[in-house]
C-alpha cells in the first residue's frame, strides 16, 4: 500500500532529511534501497535522497512500518 503526503514546509528540505523527521526510527539504508528500487517518487517521478523538496510536492512511497526495539530489563 502506498502513502501519499504533500510537503508542506515554506522552505525547501531535502528528502533525506523530511525522511528522519517523519520516520526516525527506519534505517538511512531503507531510504537508499526505496529511492534506488524507484518505490519512492515524488510528483510521480523518481528522485534521488538528495532532491529538495518544495512546497506542495507529492510523496509517494510504500507504507513504512515504524516498529521500536522493546528494550528488555
């Protein structure tokens, strides 16, 4: 299934970094294996970690399961 999300920053960010704010626990590696797979796209085109994106672009990515380590005590 994939999300799709508008940027909605006034400024310009880079993808990589929107990616760790939105997602802080995925690995930088996920990152560069969906942008290299072309499963991230934005306004439909595939885009390289660091495109700049600008206000209103589309995001279109594969849905990201956001699991935390349980730490055992």
């Amino acid at each position: 299934m994939h999300i799709i999300e508008k940027y909605k920053g006034a400024e310009p960010q880079k993808l990589e970094k929107w990616f760790k704010q939105n997602f802080p626990t995925a690995p930088f590696s996920l990152l560069r294996k969906l942008l290299r797979k072309g499963a991230i796209r934005v306004n439909g085109k595939r885009v390289k970690d660091d495109y700049l994106l600008q206000k209103n672009d589309e995001i279109k990515m594969p849905e990201i399961e956001n699991k935390e380590k349980e730490k055992t005590v």
